[in-house]
C-alpha cells in the first residue's frame, strides 16, 4: 500500500511541476508575440502616429493659432483646419502702403492715426484676452520673419465686416476693416467718418484715398468694385520698418524679395 502511494505523490508533484512550466512559457510566448503585434503596429503606423504626437506637442506648447501649429499643416500637405481671413496674399495688403493706384488721392492730419481702441504695438496674446480667439488666421513669412493675420467678424452700423489685425512676429502693424457685402453699404457711413474725425469733415469723392498723420502712419481707403477696405498703417517701430522696406521697396532688390515673399505665400495658401 506505501509503494502505489508513495508513486502517485511523485507524480502528482511531476504534473505540478510541469504545469507551472508550461504556464511560464505561454505567458512568454504570449508577451513575446505581444511585442512583435506592437512593432508591426508601429511600423505600420508610424506614417500617422509620429505626425500626431508632433501636432499634439506643437498645440499644447504653441497654441492652435500659431504658425508652428498652421505651418505642420502645410508641411504634410492637409488642409487648413481654420477658416483663411483672405483669399489673397498678405504681401498685397501691405504693397499699398508703398505703391499706391494712379488714381489715388492723398491727404495729411493733424490727428494721430488710431485703429479704433487696439493701440499698435500690441502682442497678439494681449489682443486675444481682450478680444478672445480670432475667428480667421493666416500665416506667411516676410524674409525670416513671421506674419500673422487674425480676424473677427463684426458690424459697424449694422454692417458685417471683417476686423483684421495684422503681427509681424508678435507686434501688431496693420488694421484692417474689409465690408464684402458692398450692395448694402452705403458708401457715406463709411468715409464720412474717416473725414470727419482726421479731415475736418472735408468731402471727398474718389475710390482710392490716403490719410497721412505727422509720425507718417497712413489711412488707405479702397473701393476696387468688389469691396470696400480701410488700412491702417503704423510707422512708428524703425526695426519693423526696416523688415518691411527689404521685401516691398525695390532698394538693392529689383522686387525680387517681394516675388520671393508672394511666391511662399502662394504655396501657403493652397493648404
């Protein structure tokens, strides 16, 4: 009776034994065939994932209104995921300043030249906590330096308009106030107010008008047929200038920098 019980408890600790053992190598297996599902994952992914990571760092860090977070956009050929503030390029807007239409008209004040109550100069963080987060950007560079243009639409007198404002790199330059809708406006409203506050109300008739002040920032006031635009100009900030005046006069350049500038803007905009 010892010996067939004394068997059967060896083998029941062999069975045990064995057990565990294979339990050990199936768990193995297991985290083995785990790791390589993960690597062909990551391979497989990577083309997705990476850029993801990437997007999510340069959001959290940068912000969703930044160039970094517009320009990864650009760089891996997806659209734009906010709405453009223009269809045009930015480098337009600021080309009037220095080469104005044939027909164009210009008048000088007294008055300082202000873009309502926004002083220039501002950050565009200090814009947003006053006016919260724009409803329109575009981005572009000037050379190596960045451009930023955020807009809000808004109304004057009952007008829909868009107020733009305009950064080079983190100082506002440039005011813009742009009517689309230019069969319900009435043409008055808009320049009436203009001659009033720096012109004493003098009466002008004509589509295309600069207002200069005494530090040299201007009013350009355009009516191309389509739309109705009111620029703002600042002057004020000799290091801007000196950016601005190397891409949009022809100094040394033959206007090369300006093809370069409208030629990356292009090339923006088409995402």
């Amino acid at each position: 009776m010892i010996g067939p019980l004394f068997n059967y408890i060896i083998l029941a600790g062999t069975t045990k034994e064995s057990s565990s053992f294979d339990l050990s190598m199936l768990y193995l297996i297991i985290a083995l065939v785990g790791i390589f599902v993960f690597v062909l994952f990551l391979v497989f992914t990577r083309a997705r994932l990476f850029p993801l990571i990437r997007l999510g760092y340069i959001r959290m860090v940068y912000g969703r209104f930044s160039y970094e977070f517009l320009a990864f956009f650009k760089d891996n050929n997806l659209r734009n995921p906010h709405n453009n503030c223009i269809k045009d390029e930015i480098s337009m807007h600021f080309f009037t300043y220095y080469k104005a239409q044939r027909n164009a008209l210009f008048f000088n004040t007294e008055m300082k030249i202000e873009f309502g109550d926004i002083p220039f100069l501002i950050t565009y963080k200090k814009l947003v906590k006053l006016k919260g987060e724009p409803e329109c950007i575009n981005v572009s560079r000037f050379g190596n330096n960045r451009i930023k243009l955020v807009g809000y639409n808004e109304t004057l007198q009952n007008l829909k308009m868009k107020t733009l404002y305009y950064f080079l790199g983190d100082s506002f330059l440039m005011g813009e106030y742009h009517f689309m809708d230019i069969n319900k406006v009435k043409i008055n409203d808009i320049v009436s107010p203009l001659t009033y506050k720096y012109l004493k109300g003098e009466i002008i008739e004509s589509d295309n008008f600069y207002i200069t002040d005494p530090q040299g920032d201007k009013i350009n006031y355009e009516n191309n047929g389509f739309a109705i635009t009111v620029r703002y100009y600042f002057r004020g900030d000799e290091a801007s200038n000196q950016i601005l005046d190397k891409v949009f006069s022809n100094l040394g350049e033959n206007g090369q920098s300006l093809i370069n500038t409208m030629r990356h803007e292009d090339l923006l905009n088409r995402f």
